[in-house]
C-alpha cells in the first residue's frame, strides 16, 4: 500500500539551505535569479555612496569616514530586511532626507553635524516604536486601494524623472523649469545608447537584461571617453581599512544636545517624511514584486519596517542621516527578485564596496539612467488597474502619481494623495470609502504644510 502511493506521490526533492530559509520554491524564484537581482540593485543604488558623501561634505563631514558610514548603514539595515522580512528590498540613507539635514538642519538653523545625528537617532527610536506598536502597520493597512496602485505608478514615474536628469536628457531651465538638455552631449548619447541596448534585452527578455545594459553602457561611456577607463590595481581596490576611515564619524551623535534644543520640527521633519517614504517604497516595490495579499496588504510589514527603524537607529550612529527602503529596489525585482536572498546579496555587495570603491567608481550615472527610465515603464503597467470612470479614485490617484515627481518626493505625492482622496470621498457623500487611517492622515498631513516642515 505503501509502494502504490510512493510511487503516485514521490518524496519531495530535498531543498538546499537558502531555498528553505527563503522560501524560494513558495515565491517561485531560484538561488541564481535571486542574487542577480541582487546584483542589478546594487549597481543601480551603488550611486549613493558617492553622493551622499559629496552631500554630507557640506554640512562638515568628511568624506571618507562618510563614504565608509553609508557602505555600513546600507549593509546592515538591508541585511536585515533580508534576513528577518524576508523580502527584496535594500536600504540605505536617503535622497532628500540627507539634503534636508546638511541644508536645512545643519547650514539653514546653526546645528552641529553631532547634534543632527542625534535628532535622526531620535526619529529612529520613535519610529521603533511606532512598529514595535503596530502603529506603523496599521498605518498601511489603512491605505485605499487607489492608492496604494497610484503609489507604485507615481514612483515608476519618479524614478524615470531621477533617470531623465541623470542621463542629461531632461535639465534645469530657469524660465519653465525643466527642459530637453542637450542631445549632442556625452551623457545624452551614453543614455541614448543604453536605452537602445537596454530596451533590446528587455524587449527580447533576456535574464539579467538590466545588468548587462549598465556594463555594456559603462564600456561605451569609457570608450567615448566620458567616464575614465581603469589605470591600474588602485582603479579596482582600495587598501584603506574602512574601519579607520569610519572612525572621525562614527559615535559621534549627539543625541542629549537634540533634547535639549527642543527640535520638535525637526524631529518631526524626519519623522515624517521617512514614515511615508518608506510605506510608499515598500508598497509600489512590493506591489511590482507580487507581494502584497488578496487585499493588497503588505505581509509581515512589521519585520520590514522595523528594518529600516533600527537601520536608522545604526546609521546615525555610524555617521550618516536616516536610513530607508530604495525605490531602485524595483530594478531587482524586475530581475525577478522575491526574497530576502536579493536584500542580503545587495547587503554582501555594500561590504565588498569599502574594498573595492573606486571600482563602483568606474560605473557613471548615465549607466544607470536608463535602467532607472526602463523601471518606470515597467511600473506604469499598474495605472491600467485604476477606475478613471469614477472620479473620486481618478482625482486622488492623479495628484499622488503627479506630485511625486514634480515635487521630488514620495511623501509629498502621498500627501497630496491621501488628502484629495479623504476630501473628495467627504464632499460627495463617498465618505463610507474614508477610514481612521485617512482621516488621521490627512489632518497630520494638514499640520505638516502648516508647520512648513
């Protein structure tokens, strides 16, 4: 008897390690495709560790000890959104948020680098516990449908606009804002070219499509002589021990003189702004990922958004300013990244970098640009899915993908979203369609632009 079924139902195949502690065979994703998404994340943030430097330098910092400060941040907060969510998404210290605290916190009010640090410590502790609470979750539960389509539409679209700038494509004007930049000029044609060879393998659906289109991008801008070629062993590692490098900012916050400033706005500001840049990244990048449930929630939200809480916490402790989920998450996930095998070999990937930085170095920004233009494309599909027949989901769906662009910011398009939503569901008698999650944000949303933070 026991032959017959044996025979109708053989033994599973044992399962490796990583396939069993990631669950790969449940998402339907493999060990290979997992770490090439990897991969593909990685270069396509591997920016950030240039810039955000580049950013801190102004408010005093320097750069080495900062450039080391962002690998380990973005390392450990993405290792754990790997190893404890489970879920493809990487970290690092955010755009924006970095811009705000050398030229908002430390230049425009006076504060000493120390006393930032302690005020970004501070908004990590809170947002801890607004997880450990289940206040966090309870926040993206709340979060309409309409929503939660438009979030991802608007930063598939934020991330093209990002893309757009970097390749020299798009510019600044002084009388419309923005405008074609030059189309003769190295970077344009570079991003041209990746475009081109890019949307090939994309088009053919080639694995690894995204990758391969930088490296052959990053070799056409060096031959063209647009970003410099390798000139030796020192073009490829450094001998430098990052844990040196770390040390002029690492421990250095001073969280007891943010206290006792009093920085309630600034507190806020950063408390702010990362709550909802966070749920907007987790949800359009999970959403791209098929990982939402039946309802469109995120499971296990609150593993992932204690990730980027005590990476925030980490990070300001190593010297660098709020650490958050990347939208270029989306780059890996178009990969085909499902698990947390992706997070962890970008988290692999920021290590090795504090050896081998100048050879991230080599790989310029207009090879990247057209990967960040080809991800929007591929995140706009989900506009099809919103009911432009009834009003009252077009007008707030319209706002939230609009304004993230436009003002360069998801949380600001997430404002603009939830409050349009709230108000148009109330003014035309569709308030049943509102829940506390709506109403309480909107009001704190109110606050925030009375505040001007």
């Amino acid at each position: 008897m026991s032959t017959v079924t044996n025979k109708k139902n053989p033994p599973e195949e044992p399962k490796g390690f990583l396939d069993s502690f990631f669950h790969l065979t449940e998402l339907g994703t493999n060990v290979r495709t997992e770490i090439l998404a990897g991969v593909t994340t990685f270069v396509t943030m591997a920016y950030i560790l240039f810039v955000n430097p580049n950013i801190l330098a102004d408010a005093g910092m320097p750069v080495n000890a900062t450039f080391a400060a962002t690998a380990i941040a973005a390392a450990i907060g993405t290792l754990i959104m790997g190893l404890y969510a489970n879920y493809p998404i990487a970290l690092a210290p955010g755009m924006g948020l970095n811009a705000f605290f050398t030229y908002s916190v430390v230049l425009g009010m006076g504060l000493s680098w120390q006393t930032a640090l302690g005020a970004v410590f501070i908004s990590g502790f809170v947002f801890f516990l607004m997880t450990v609470t289940k206040v966090r979750e309870w926040i993206m539960d709340g979060v309409p449908t309409v929503l939660r389509i438009s979030i991802g539409v608007g930063i598939g679209l934020f991330i093209a606009f990002i893309g757009l700038q970097n390749g020299g494509l798009v510019v600044n004007d002084n009388a419309t804002l923005v405008k074609l930049g030059d189309m003769k000029s190295a970077s344009a044609l570079v991003t041209v070219f990746g475009l081109i060879v890019t949307g090939f393998f994309m088009a053919r659906k080639i694995k690894g499509g995204l990758l391969i289109g930088i490296l052959i991008t990053t070799l056409f801008s060096m031959l063209m002589g647009y970003s410099p070629m390798p000139t030796g062993l020192s073009s490829f590692v450094s001998f430098s021990n990052p844990f040196a490098a770390i040390a002029p900012v690492a421990f250095q916050l001073d969280i007891w003189g943010a206290l006792s400033y009093g920085l309630i706005s600034i507190l806020f500001a950063f408390t702010f702004v990362d709550l909802f840049d966070n749920i907007g990244t987790l949800l359009g990048v999970s959403r791209k990922a098929g990982l939402l449930d039946e309802n469109g929630n995120l499971p296990r939200a609150g593993k992932a958004l204690m990730a980027d809480s005590v990476g925030t916490m980490f990070g300001a402790t190593m010297g660098t300013p709020t650490v958050t989920s990347y939208i270029e998450s989306a780059a890996g996930v178009s990969e085909g990244g499902k698990s947390g095998l992706t997070a962890v070999s970008v988290a692999v990937l920021f290590v090795v970098s504090l050896i081998f930085a100048p050879l991230v170095g080599l790989i310029p920004g207009t090879a990247t640009a057209p990967v960040l233009i080809l991800v929007g494309v591929l995140m706009m599909s989900e506009v099809t899915q919103i009911n432009f027949e009834d009003f009252t989901d077009a007008f707030p769906a319209f706002m939230t993908i609009v304004m993230m662009p436009l003002t360069y910011s998801i949380a600001q398009g997430l404002a603009f979203g939830f409050m349009s939503f709230t108000i148009i569901k109330l003014i035309t008698g569709k308030h049943k369609e509102n829940n506390p999650v709506t109403y309480i944000l909107t009001i704190l949303f109110i606050v925030h632009f009375i505040l001007g933070a």
